[in-house]
C-alpha cells in the first residue's frame, strides 16, 4: 500500500508519518488508538533508532532526492521485516525527486513487497510526476486553525504579544508559527515594516539580505502576502501594524486614482508573490526575484 500525504509545509506531515509507524510498530496497542510509549518499540521509535523503517529525504533544503539514494532500497527486495509486522519505507518532500528517481520507483510503489508499506509526503501534489499520484491514497491533511496554533505557541510559552499575530500570520502551519515567534524573526518583521515606511531608502538593503538568505527571502514574501490581504481584504492579521498598512492603502489609492485600480494593483501583487514561491524551488536569479516582488512597495511611497 502506498499513501501520498499532502498540506502545507510545516502542519506535521512527517511528524504523522512516524507517529504511525511507530503505532504501527507498538507490541502494546491492542487495546489503544496511541502508541503505548514504553514497549521496546515505541522506545526505538523515540530514540530515532528504528529498524524496519526507512526515511529517505535530502540532506538540505532544496535539494534533490536522487536515484542513489534509491539503490539501497532496492537491494533489500525480497526481504520482509525483521521485527515488525511491516517494513515502512517514508519518502519525505518527494517534490524533491528528480525524474530519473521518481522513473525508477514506480514499479515498486506500483507492487510493494507482500509486508511493505510506502508514505510519500509533499506540500503540493502538483509538483510530483502523475505516475506517482496515480499509484498513491491520496490523503491532504488540513491546515490547523488559529486557536488550535494560539494553544501550541502558549505551550512554547511564547511571549504574549507575539502570540496572536504569529498565529495568524502562520497560515496553519504550526512550525511557520514558532518560527514567528523567534527574536530573529520578529525582528525581521520589524525591520520589513520600518522599510515599508520609508521605502527608498531601507528597500536596497533588504534586498540584499534576501538574496544572501533565502530563509529570510522566504519570510519577507510571508509578510509580504500577509500585508496585501490585510489591504484586499481587510482581515487585520497585522493589527499591530495597521497605521502603516492604512498608510499604504492610502498612498496607492493617491498614487493609482481609484479604489478598483488599487484592488488591481494588489491583487497582481499576490499572484506575484504566489509565482515567486514556486519559482524559489528552481535555478533562478534571487536578486532579480527579490526585485520583482518588493519594487512594488517602492512605487507607493
């Protein structure tokens, strides 16, 4: 059985994938809906120690998951658990394969070994080759809502007046959520909001920080996207910013000469800011990207 899990980045995919495995492992559930956390099992699967599971991922972000890393796998054909009932196999971020590694499993995702249970896990179904999906479940795990992320940042004991705005400005997914909340961060945010402000003169910089950090580049578009629904649509995730985005709105309704051309304005700015996710996941000029999507802001001072 093959079982694809889709969602957004950051709602726990892969976090899913070992609390069922290890469920899946436990000597002790009989009569539980939970890993019983103390067999010798659910001990392994805590300590990261497995034996019949099997994770195979890139090493860094972006990277791809090459037909190498797929060999070994194959070697062990014929071979069943050794002491579970199932011998797990997790392919985590698959948008990440090449088509050389994607071509070369879907003979074994198509017939798994008598025993052998496959999860693939990715953020969007689209970017995987239809062979795979058409050989998969599919199941699309939900986005958190912003009180179940309000109950997971109290448990980080994050401070409370980041606590609501990282919530909603996480979009579901808890670990965007304790990200937010970080000082480095929230000091971003402050940063991309000064610049905001005064535009033609602190736009440059940011520039150049998001082309030598992609983490950061990734951050701004968040915030950038943030910012733009706030205008559209009035949804006030950044309350504690709304003078300067009542600022922007102003100022592009001075600049453009009507309510509509503002919608306009904005509503091409989020489709641009969409595009640009994707294309960080491929060989492109950062600099040029950054450009694109916050000269924009620039145009409103």
């Amino acid at each position: 059985q093959v079982n694809l899990l889709t969602g957004q980045k950051g709602i726990g995919k892969r976090a899913m994938v070992h609390y069922i495995a290890q469920w899946l492992f436990c000597s002790e559930k009989e009569n539980l809906l939970s890993p019983c956390q103390k067999c010798s099992h659910c001990l392994k699967a805590q300590n990261q120690s497995w034996v019949d599971f099997i994770e195979i991922s890139s090493s860094q972000t972006n990277e791809n998951l090459k037909i190498e890393q797929f060999r070994n796998l194959k070697e062990t054909l014929g071979f069943g658990a050794f002491e579970s009932p199932f011998k797990i196999i997790h392919i985590h971020n698959a948008e990440q394969l090449t088509t050389q590694a994607a071509n070369s499993i879907l003979k074994l995702l198509e017939e798994p070994p008598p025993g052998w249970l496959f999860f693939v896990t990715t953020h969007d179904a689209t970017l995987l080759l239809t062979t795979i999906v058409s050989r998969c479940q599919v199941v699309r795990l939900s986005p958190f809502s912003v009180a179940q992320i309000e109950k997971i940042l109290e448990a980080h004991n994050t401070p409370k007046e980041r606590l609501s705005v990282s919530a909603k400005l996480s979009q579901g997914s808890y670990e965007k959520a304790i990200k937010l909340c970080s000082q480095e961060c929230w000091e971003i945010r402050n940063k991309f909001f000064k610049s905001l402000e005064n535009p033609q003169n602190e736009m440059n910089a940011l520039i150049d920080q998001c082309a030598k950090t992609p983490v950061f580049f990734e951050l701004i578009l968040d915030l950038s996207e943030n910012i733009v629904e706030d205008i559209i649509t009035g949804s006030n995730i950044n309350y504690d910013y709304k003078n300067t985005i009542l600022k922007l709105s102003k100022n592009a309704e001075y600049k453009l000469g009507s309510l509509d051309a503002v919608q306009r304005f904005f509503l091409e700015l989020g489709e641009r800011i969409f595009k640009a996710r994707y294309e960080l996941e491929t060989p492109v000029n950062k600099k040029l990207l950054i450009q694109e999507v916050l000269t924009p802001w620039v145009q409103l001072a």
